[in-house]
C-alpha cells in the first residue's frame, strides 16, 4: 500500500506507517536539519524539501495512494502555545486538506495536539475542517488516544482525524481495543542503554539543574515546579510525561541517576515531603549533582523511536525533532487500524457499540 507523509518531521509516522506495511513513496519537510534526519533514516523515499503551499503540486500527480498522513505544525493549538486560532500556522491543518482534495487517496491520518479534538475555543475550526473533509467524499472519525495505552512509556495525548472514502469502513474508537498494551517504565527502557556518556547513551544536555526559589507544589512531586525552567522530574517507576519540543536547555526533563540506578530513595520525592510539611526551599545551586537531563539517546527511545536511528543537526534542533515527533509505536498502531479498514478486516460500526461507549465519531 501507497502512502504519502506530509509534515514529515523527523520522520516519527513514517517509521510507523512503515512498520505497518505502509510503502512512503514521498513525503514533505521545510526544516533543513529535520530533512537531513528524515534522508538518513528514509533514503528510499523522496523528500520534498520547502513549504508545503509551494511545493504541494509536486504531489498532484501520484496516483493510487492508498493513505495520506501527517501532522501539521500544532503551536496555534497548543495549550503550551498562545492558542490563537489565528496563528498562521494554524491554517496548516487546511494545507494538509489541500493534498487530500487533489491526490484523492483512499484514506487519510491527520495528527494534532488534543486541543484541537476537544476544546470548544477550537470548536469553529473543527466544524470547518471536518465539513471540508466531508464535502472531499470522506467519513471522518475523531480518536484522542494516550500513547501510554499502545506500548509508549509517555503520557502523551494526541487527537488523530482518521478519514476513509465513502464505502469504506470507517476506524472507530473500539477498533483500536486489540493493540492495546502495557507501556514499559522509563526504568525498564532507559537502563539497558547505559550511564550517560557511554557508547550508546552519548549526547547528553549540559543545562544546569537548578531548585526554584518559590517552588510551585502540586500533589505528585513530579508536577508543579521544583526547579527553574519547565523541565520536569521524571519518576523511573512510571511514564514520562508529555516530552516538549522546546527540549535542550531548562525545559529538559530532569532524572535522578542514584534512584534509577541504585535504587535509592528518591530525592525529589524527600524534597518535595518536606516542601508540603512546611520546610523551606533550599538554595539555587543545591540540588545533587546526580540529578541532571535526559539525554537525546534516552529522549529518541521514550518516543519509540529505533536506537540506531540517524539524528542531524545541533543538540538543541535534534531535542525538537525527537519532542515534535508522534511516537513511532503509536503512528504504527494508528496505521495497523487504517490498514484493516482499507483491506476490510476492521469490525464495522454495530459490533463496536457496546456498554453505551462513545466512539468519538463525527459525521456520522
């Protein structure tokens, strides 16, 4: 089966979709060093190289494209971003309609933060893009899945409109229930990569760790904000949370290496009890010297992607890679679920209503 990748990145879907028997015969990236990333890893496959607005008639004429996927630039709809549905880059989703519209393939997997799907600053624009969909001949089901849920060990949550041609089985939340799967803790990932600074765990962050001067506590020790910057601790014995494109300095998330390693006990959870019973902050540069970033070998492997896969580019443009990418694990699952209803193998729409459950649908 034909696919074609759009907002490519470094190439996150594409290693999913290839994973799924997907063959990406052409894809589109305007960032230079995300190019170089996605020629390593994806030599088979030509790399349309610039803005999609420009360069998206290079795409008219491939014929019997099964998929089209990708996922356009998402900072307009982010809740870490303005929010503006007005940001240029939010008109990008309607680029990604563009390709759909004139390539005509058979089914079509578009990518977005979980606040385009479901909050209703964003409901007008939901209604546009999915009645122009519609309008294209396409049944359009809206999915918001958790990484963790399908093998990722990162609480990520993103919303995918999956759209198929009209007589082609529709994907239905309750389609997805067969690939679901326990995801590993970073424990069980991040230790049979080494120490950082070893041969497979060698890019490290050099940012600081630094404790804030006004701690901002929540319940769990690893939210609020103990440090400065919006890197958050992350607790071996769990799932990350959602890692951020703005990786690389302050933002990257921090470990403690005696509590992953050695199984000792947790600094930042002590830390954090004695914060809520009334201690006091301790100073600026006090924080242990065993608590330090995650690295971008261990950043690559909480996103699925393959260890040996090929990053280009300065430290700071390959965190923003591996943090704007979907994980590879989940794009393969989102793929598996559009394979079986391209082929006919998906259960149609009456045998995934059960206990009343809401199948996400939209247009239907």
């Amino acid at each position: 089966m034909k696919a074609i990748s759009l907002f490519s990145g470094a190439g996150g879907m594409d290693v999913g979709f290839k994973n799924a028997g997907f063959n990406v015969i052409a894809a589109n990236e305007m960032d230079k060093h995300a190019c170089e990333t996605y020629r390593a890893n994806h030599p088979e496959c030509k790399l349309i190289e610039g803005d999609i607005d420009s360069c998206s008639e290079e795409f008219f004429g491939l014929k019997g494209i099964d998929v089209v996927f990708g996922g356009p630039p998402c900072q307009g709809f982010s809740v870490a971003g303005k929010m503006d549905p007005d940001d240029p880059r939010s008109k990008l989703i309607f680029s990604f309609c563009n390709v759909v519209e004139k390539v005509k393939p058979t089914a079509f997997v578009m990518e977005n933060v979980k606040a385009l799907g479901s909050l209703s600053k964003f409901e007008n624009v939901r209604t546009e893009l999915l009645s122009r969909l519609q309008k294209a001949g396409y049944v359009v089901t809206v999915h918001i899945l958790n990484s963790k849920d399908f093998g990722v060990p990162q609480a990520r949550e993103r919303v995918f409109f999956i759209g198929v041609k009209n007589g082609v089985k529709p994907v239905h939340k309750a389609n997805f229930r067969k690939y679901l799967r326990s995801a590993p803790t970073l424990r069980d990932v991040l230790i049979p990569l080494g120490k950082p600074g070893t041969e497979r765990n060698d890019r490290i962050c050099n940012a600081r760790v630094t404790l804030a001067a006004k701690p901002v506590l929540r319940k769990s020790p690893y939210a609020g904000m103990l440090f400065n910057g919006q890197g958050r601790p992350l607790n071996p014995d769990g799932w990350a949370s959602t890692l951020p494109a703005s990786m690389g300095g302050n933002r990257t998330p921090i470990i403690d290496d005696k509590h992953l390693y050695y199984g000792s006990k947790s600094w930042v959870e002590e830390y954090h009890r004695n914060l809520m019973a009334g201690g006091k902050p301790q100073g600026m540069h006090d924080a242990p010297s065993y608590l330090r970033r995650l690295t971008i070998n261990e950043a690559a492997l909480l996103q699925t992607f393959p260890e040996d896969y090929v990053w280009c580019g300065p430290n700071s443009k390959v965190y923003s890679q591996i943090g704007n990418a979907v994980p590879c694990e989940l794009a393969q699952v989102v793929a598996r679920c559009v394979k079986d209803s391209l082929t006919g193998t998906i259960a149609p729409a009456e045998e995934c209503v059960d206990k009343g459950e809401n199948l996400e649908l939209a247009f239907l």
